[in-house]
C-alpha cells in the first residue's frame, strides 16, 4: 500500500513514517510537510518529500495527479496538537479542525476507490481509502457538553472527529473511512522500561505503539464489532504493549 503521511517532522508523524518505512505492506511513503524532514527519512528509497506550503488547500493538480497517479489508498494525519500549544483558539481549530476536513474532502472526492472497483474488489477487508486522524483522550463530539478540563482541546478534537465521520457517512459505501486515535501524552522511546511503567500508570502511550496502531489501522481498518472507529489511548496501545522482546527483568 502506498500512504500520504502529514506532519513527519513532528514526534508522531516522524515515528510512523520511520515504521512504515520498515513495514512490508506499505510499499511507499509520501510524505507532506512544511519543512524538511529529517535527511535520514527524507533519504530512504520508500519515501517521497513533498513540501506542501498551505494544509488547508489540497485542490492542486499536480499533488492530486501524483497521489492519482501512484495509486494512493490511505493517510495518516499528524499535524495538529493540544490548543494551548497554539497562539489562539481560531489557529488551533483552524489546524486540528479546518486543515484535515480539507485534505479529507479533496481525498475521498478524488481517490476513494468507484463502486465498480469496490463490487469487484476480494480483499476482505475492503479497499477503502482510509483516513486515520490524531484526536486526543476524552475527545468530545457535543459542543455543549459540560467539560472539568482541557475543554477547548477536547471539544476542538471531538469537532474534528465529527466532521470526517460525517464525511464518510456521506460517501459510497466502502470507498472512504475515518478513524480517529485518542491519544494520550505520546512518550518518545520507544517500548523502553520508563515508558512501559509510565503506560501502566498514567493515560499514555509510547511513539512506536502509535505508530503501529496507525499502520494497522490505515492498511486493514476496524469493523464495528471490532470496537469501531473510534479508539481509546487502550485501544491504541494493544493487547500486547507490555511485551519486552529484548529485555528481562529478574
């Protein structure tokens, strides 16, 4: 599978592009950034840069005809943040919300796979151009909802959420579908010893588990009776976080 990912030069969006890269199922990278990434992703064979200025535009042909072009079938959005880390509440909307509604539209308008492909398609899990957005933990759908804290964030996030469900609902049957991961703090480190005890205790979850959540999710995707589109910071870690392969403690 080749997949657009955003926001690689941030933690999360650095850490999926460096496990896609080592993933067998996804085939290519194309990554979407407003700077340059890091010269030892942006140098791997399995990864096209593309230096993308304005996140809430996504009608130019050149880009679009690529990903056409290329056979693109999923996206894993990064870009985006908890709104105190943003000057104002319009910029974080404007980024958590109005940036990945654009990219969702331009892409389940132009490369979400025709009813003809999806009637002939055998793959058992559909061909469905997946989109998998970053939310955060306690995201809330309700604008009016009553909220102890973080309010803003939750509910900018819960809006986000909302608009690309409300999006896929709209489109043909198996050929768009959203996911939203709500994340916890995200660690940097991988499956060390402080960040397993740290996921034990508190709502967090390591960069490289988020990475594999988000991966499975856009090559696969989630049925209802597998718990839906929306996954919890516990969905997200998976059944089997706590495993340490190269570590024994005694």
């Amino acid at each position: 599978m080749k997949i657009i990912v955003t926001g690689g030069t941030g933690l999360v969006g650095s850490e999926v592009i460096r496990s896609a890269i080592k993933h067998q199922f996804i085939t290519h990278i194309y990554a979407v950034v407003r700077k340059p990434l890091d010269p030892k992703l942006a140098d791997n064979p399995k990864v096209t840069q593309i230096i993308h200025d304005d996140f809430e535009k996504w009608d130019e042909d050149r880009l679009i005809r690529l990903f056409e072009h290329e056979g693109v079938q999923g996206c894993i959005w990064c870009v985006g943040g908890w709104t105190n880390k943003f000057p104002s509440l319009q910029e974080s909307q404007r980024v958590n919300i109005a940036m990945p509604h654009s990219a969702a539209e331009t892409f389940s308008a132009t490369l979400s796979p025709s009813s003809s492909a999806i009637a002939q398609s055998k793959n058992k899990r559909g061909i469905a151009f997946r989109f998998v957005y970053m939310s955060c933990t306690g995201a809330e759908q309700n604008p009016f909802a009553s909220l102890w804290y973080a309010a803003d964030s939750r509910k900018t996030k819960g809006a986000a959420e909302k608009g690309l469900f409300e999006l896929a609902d709209s489109r043909t049957p198996g050929s768009f579908e959203a996911y939203a991961m709500r994340l916890g703090k995200v660690l940097p480190g991988g499956q060390s010893v402080y960040n397993l005890l740290t996921m034990g205790s508190s709502t967090s979850i390591s960069d490289t588990l988020v990475a594999r959540c988000a991966i499975n999710l856009v090559l696969d995707g989630r049925t209802k009776e597998e718990g839906g589109r929306v996954l919890e910071n516990a969905d997200c870690l998976g059944d089997d976080w706590a495993q340490i392969n190269s570590l024994s403690i005694e």
